[in-house]
C-alpha cells in the first residue's frame, strides 16, 4: 500500500511539474505576443534582404498560428505596397549597400503586382545602387523580378524554365452525370465560363477564344519587360523549344541558363552570401556567407506611412467578394462597408479612393460595399477607383461607383455578368433507392427542393432573376461610364479584358498605380497632392497575428545560408499539383454550398500564384490526415 501511495505521489508531482511548465511556457509566449513588434532602431549598415517568401497580395490574409507554431514554414502574403515602398525608400538611403531579392520561395502574384514591384527593382538598379537575385529556379514571376537585377544567380542544381500563363481547368460534368447530381446553372454571358466545370466536359469555344486573348496578352507583355530589363537574355528558344535548349546541355539547366544569358552566375546560398559579403561587409565571428543584413521587417517599421497633411481615405476591396464578416484577405459586405462608412463617420476626410483587387463574388455583397461609396459621394467627396492586379466582375460591380477609374495595363477587368448554381439529388438517391414524395399546394412550395428535384417553374424564376440582375449590371456600367446598355450587352456578356483593352473599351479611364489615383482624388478636393496622406480604412492586425507574421521570416543575417534552399523543378510541379487537387475540393464544397447569386470570374484565378486558397488547403490537409498521409 505505501508503494502505491509513493507512486501515485509521484505521478501527482509530475503532472504539477508539467503544469507549472506548461504555464511558464505560455506566460512567456503571451508576453512575446504582446510585446512584439519590428525594430526600426534595427536598422544598420548592410544589405536590405527582401526575402518573398510567399506571394504577393494587396491585402494578406492573417497567419494560421497553427502552421507557424508547428515549426512548418507556411507560406506568406506579402504587402505590395510595403514591398514597393522598401524598394523606393532604399534607393537613396546610404546605409543600404545593396538589395537582396531572396527568390528561392517565392510563388508569383498576379501580373499586374509582379510588372509594379519589377519596376521598382529598377528603380533601384537605375540609381546605381546594387540589386543581386538568388532562388534555386526562377518561374515566370520571380524572373520577371529577377531579370531587373544587376546580378542574377541561380542554384547549380536547379534551373529556369518558362512556362507562359494558361494550364489545365477541371471539368467534373461527367463526374456530375456518374454521381447523379444534377447542377442547375443559371446564367447570363456566353463568356461567363465560372459555371463551365459543371455544365460541360470541356472549354466552351467562346471560353476558349476570350481566355487565349487574355493569356496571350499578358505573355507578350511579360516577354517585353523582360527583353526590356535584360537585354542579353536570349528567351526566345526557352519559350518555343525548351525541350533542345535542355538537351543541348545535356539536361544542366543552370549551365544553360547561364549560356544563354538568363543570369549571371551559377552558385549556392554559401557562395551568394560570400559575394553580398563583398560590397555590403561581414560581421565578425560568423559562419562564412553571413553578411550584414537589414531585415525587411525592419526596414518596413522604419519607414512608416506619411502622416502629414490632408487625409485621402483608402477603402481595400481585396480577394473574393463574400456575404457577412470576414478577416483580412476576403471582401465581405459587412465588413468592408462598415469599415467605410466608420471611417466616413469618424475622419475628416477629404476624398476617397478604392482600392479593387477582386475576382468579384457575391453579387449582394458587391452591391452592399458600392452602397458604401455612394455614401462617400453623397458627402460631397471625390470618389477615384484604383484597380490592381484584379477587378473583375463584382470588382468591377463596385468600381461603377467611382467619378474615374485608374488601372495598369495588366489589370484583370470586365467579367460582366452574373451566374447562380444549385444543385439537386434526386437522381443520386435514386442510385441508392431513396426517393421522395410529398404534399405542394403552390407550385413553389418546397422549392428548390434539392432532394426531390427543382421544378420547371423555380427554375425559370431563378432565370428571370439572374437575367434581371445582368440588366442592372449593365444599367450601371452604362450609367457610369456613359455608354449605352446596348455597348456595355456588346462588351459583357461575361468576358475577361486586359486593363490596355479595357481603355480602348471605355471601361477604364486612365492608367497608373495606387499613388496615380490618390494623387488626383487629391487634386479633384482641390489639394496639393503632395500635401495630403493617404489613410487606409481597414482593421490593423492585433499583436497575436503581428508576432507571428514577424515569426514566420526568416531573413536574419546569421542564417542567410543556413535556410533551406527552395523547391527544384520537381518540387514546384509538386506544389501546383497540390494546389490543382485542393482546387478540386473547395469546388466540391462551393457547388454542395450553393451560395447567393455570383458575380465572379474564373479567368482570372488562372493568372494568379499556382498556390491553393486557405480555406482549399485546408481541405486538402484535412483530406490527407483522414488518410493517415
């Protein structure tokens, strides 16, 4: 009895041992959390490390704690204009010796952001100071960055090789007629191909035609910036016979790529750091191929936002346009609207501009944040519409708001047109011997009923409802940019324009970034644009999400050559397979979810980083624990 009582003593004492740790541990994570934020005073002589590792966003969506705490190296969303402006600031601030562009896990951006940060790494090449590129591989979008550098390295064991926008699209109709499910597609626009995966096998021809143009619109773009940035690079044989390039070098792709002008060394991180080493110093006592850094982080906290002057409010209107609250990364109606019409309640603001960055969505909540800016109008402020890599759809839905519209050449725009899809079941129950049977005594009653079938008379009521929606659609285009309905019916129909296109169409009205729009909203107050600042309306990340966006870096000088290197050939094509599978899933979901009438593009997904939505990765992942993977 004594030993039990002595064991069970013990077991006692470990567990309040453990508790006691366990406390310990998150008192100190808790006072990390709170008292985390980036060290301007950081900043020293050194090169400026502008590590993307992730992509580009114009508003990132808030780390999953869950993946950082693990120790996992999740991706991250990179503030475009935070990038920009490190690179603008650190032109002609003398304690920059050089730019780092640490490319090695980068996965792309839309090509509008990608064309704005390239010419900001000119920028900085153009003022003489040195700007040195490292990645294992580059893709499109990293070369398109690259190629802007003095010096270009690649990994010798890994490569470039180009692959042009475009790619496979699934098509589940036949996985649709297997299962029974029966998709009940309600649209307007024979190029509004979002609804095409569960109607049909294959790309519609007018799908087909609309995509090529836009796609090979945005390549031939592509492939002048980068004969522009880098003359001596010989792409040409890359882009139509990549497959004899490789060869002829019997398959060294960095040997080749080094022949054929696309960069100007062959080395690893060890042999990166050592030359950055040479013009930005190295601290004493540190491995070889550590040099003097300064963290992106830091660098961004030391050059915040102008404060002086005049306000210009900044409402964000980016990622998909959904219905409800949600965080940073997705539009939802409530949300953004409330944030506007705050911000109109609570600042003296003396114009507005929006910022779009949208493949569109719900077609309610769209409505929801244009009711917004009208309010803005309705105060008597000049209204200016800023378009970035995406304003597609129900971006655009919003943009007919605006008094004139700024977009880039390589804006994604258009998509005007409107879809709805239900789905019903009868014929999958039916599978199983399961039927349905009941009482109506309307021919709406039950309905839709997706059990049972959706009758004739819903259907055509959910018809005549989206068909009404498109003519608003259409009314509003032609309102604002004084067009007639007939041109806007000729120029909607759902398809995709090039922002270039799109000024010829008059859905645009002039070219230019950001700071091109919050300067004339500046202007249209009747204010010296170089007087006002600009003042984002958007909620700013608690300490929690801080910490961990900072935590996630990992950009230190003591381990520039101790990270791990960036996926190979190989490892990308593993990368964007996953994406490819979690797309499949969240369709699933979003068809089983049904959902409001939709406002959104699918062309435009295909122009963006090859990496899966959150919320279809974490389907994904779900999938693969279930499977014990």
């Amino acid at each position: 009895m004594k030993l039990v009582r002595g064991a069970w003593k013990l077991l006692v004492g470990i567990k309040d041992f453990l508790v006691l740790v366990f406390m310990l541990l998150f008192f100190a994570a808790l006072f990390a959390v709170l008292s985390y934020k980036p060290n301007a005073a950081a900043v020293h002589d050194g090169a400026l490390v502008v590590a993307l590792d992730g992509t580009l966003a114009e508003q990132p969506e808030d780390a999953d704690p869950f993946a950082e705490l693990s120790g996992s190296r999740a991706l991250r969303q990179h503030r475009l204009r935070d990038v920009v402006r490190s690179l603008d600031t650190a032109r002609s601030d003398a304690r920059v010796k050089a730019v780092v562009l640490d490319l090695d896990r980068f996965m792309g951006g839309y090509p509008a952001a990608i064309s704005e940060v390239a010419e900001a790494v000119g920028r900085v090449r153009a003022s003489g100071k040195p700007v040195l590129a490292y990645a294992t591989g580059y893709t499109d979008d990293s070369y398109a960055l690259a190629a802007n550098a003095s010096e270009v390295w690649v990994n010798p064991q890994g490569g470039t090789l180009f692959a042009g926008p475009g790619g496979t699209q699934i098509y589940y109709k036949g996985l649709l007629d297997k299962l029974g499910v029966n998709a009940h597609i309600y649209k307007v626009g024979k190029f509004k191909s979002a609804v095409e995966p569960y109607m049909r096998a294959d790309m519609s021809p007018e799908a087909r035609e609309a995509s090529q143009a836009l796609y090979g619109a945005i390549f031939e773009q592509w492939r002048q910036a980068v004969a522009k940035a880098r003359p001596k690079a010989r792409i040409a044989d890359y882009l139509t016979k990549p497959d004899e390039v490789i060869a002829a070098a019997q398959g060294d792709i960095a040997a080749s790529n080094l022949r054929y002008g696309l960069v100007d060394k062959v080395g690893d991180r060890l042999a990166f750091g050592k030359r950055v080493a040479e013009i930005a110093g190295a601290p004493g006592g540190r491995p070889a191929g550590t040099f003097k850094a300064i963290k992106l982080a830091d660098w961004i906290a030391a050059h915040p936002l102008p404060t002086g002057g005049d306000e210009i409010g900044v409402i964000t209107v980016a990622g998909e346009i959904v219905d409800g609250k949600a965080g940073a990364g997705s539009a939802a109606g409530d949300t953004v609207s409330g944030l506007l019409l705050k911000g109109l309640a609570r600042n003296k603001l003396k114009a507005l501009v929006v910022r779009i960055d949208s493949p569109g969505g719900s077609a309610m909540a769209s409505e929801q944040i244009r009711q917004a800016v009208l309010q803005a109008k309705a105060q008597g402020l000049p209204v200016v519409v800023s378009m970035g890599s995406l304003a597609a759809s129900g971006g655009y839905w919003v943009a007919t708001a605006g008094d004139t519209i700024f977009a880039e050449p390589n804006t994604i725009t258009g998509s005007i047109g409107i879809f709805g899809v239900l789905p019903s079941f009868e014929n999958s129950l039916a599978k199983i011997g399961v039927t349905t049977d009941g009482v109506q005594t309307t021919p709406l009653s039950g309905q839709p009923d997706v059990l049972g079938g959706i009758n004739p008379v819903t259907d055509r009521i959910l018809q005549s409802a989206i068909e009404s929606g498109y003519m608003r659609f259409v009314n509003l285009v032609a309102t604002s940019r004084k067009l007639t309905p007939q041109r806007v019916d000729e120029i909607g129909q759902g398809r995709v324009w090039i922002g270039g296109v799109a000024h010829q169409l008059k859905l645009v009205d002039r070219f230019g970034g950001l700071q091109a729009a919050i300067d004339e909203a500046a202007r249209r107050a009747k204010l010296d644009p170089a007087k006002v600042h600009p003042l984002y309306l958007e909620k700013e990340p608690g300490a929690w999400v801080s910490f961990l966006n900072g935590f996630a870096g990992g950009d230190d000088e003591e381990e520039w050559a101790d990270q791990p290197a960036g996926a190979d050939l190989y490892g990308r094509i593993a990368m964007e397979q996953r994406a490819l599978v979690a797309q499949a899933l969240g369709d699933a979901r979003r068809l089983a979810s049904g959902g409001s009438v939709q406002a959104r593009c699918l062309e435009c997904m295909g122009l963006g980083p090859a990496v899966a939505r959150t919320g279809d990765q974490s389907l994904f992942d779900l999938l693969l624990a279930r499977l014990g993977l």
